[in-house]
C-alpha cells in the first residue's frame, strides 16, 4: 500500500464518520453515513423532529465488509481525511489526514 493510501488501520485510528456510495434496489446510488466504533461502524440515519435534527442507527456491520465502497473519511471535527474519486480508484488521504497520521 502506498503512503498516501488511507487502510482500515488508519480509519480506525483517526476516522469518525463515513460516507458510503450504495446501491439501491433500482440501481441509484446513494450516499450513507456511517460512524466508526473501531473495526465496527453503525450506519445512521438522519430524520427531523419538528425543528430538531434527530439520528438513529439502523445497521451495524465490520469495515473491511464496506471499505470498498466508502467515499469520504471524516474525523470528529468534521474535517476530510480521506477520500475516494471513483469505487474503482484507492482511498487516498488528504493532506490534512497525511498530517494526522504523522503527528498522531
């Protein structure tokens, strides 16, 4: 694996929330949110409450089984470590995650 690649060690050392691309039945792609909990992650998903923004967790599952399909990597802050261009090109990190990882 290159440097510049994010793997599954670096996602759950410094990750926090995930975005998937997913298919649905008809075949539209959708983007899912995920929160990490180590190697496990939860997907979540978002509803409002009169003016509240709620959130609940409808599926849990291992990362290696998503890894393939995660679009962008963002840690507590809500700042991007890591993104995907395309499903067929690798995780990369951004410079901010490339930093991360050598301070953290």
């Amino acid at each position: 694996m290159r440097k510049n690649q994010a793997g599954i060690e670096f996602i759950c050392q410094f990750a926090h929330r995930l975005t998937v691309t997913k298919q649905n039945d008809l075949g539209q792609s959708k983007l899912v949110h995920y929160f990490v909990k180590g190697y496990v992650v939860q997907e979540v998903v978002y509803y409002h409450v009169g003016k509240t923004r709620k959130e609940m967790i409808v599926d849990e599952c291992q990362l290696s089984e998503i890894y393939r399909l995660i679009k962008n990597v963002y840690d507590k802050e809500g700042v991007l470590l890591a993104r995907r261009d395309s499903l067929k090109a690798p995780l990369r990190m951004t410079s901010k995650g490339f930093v991360k990882q050598k301070t953290g």
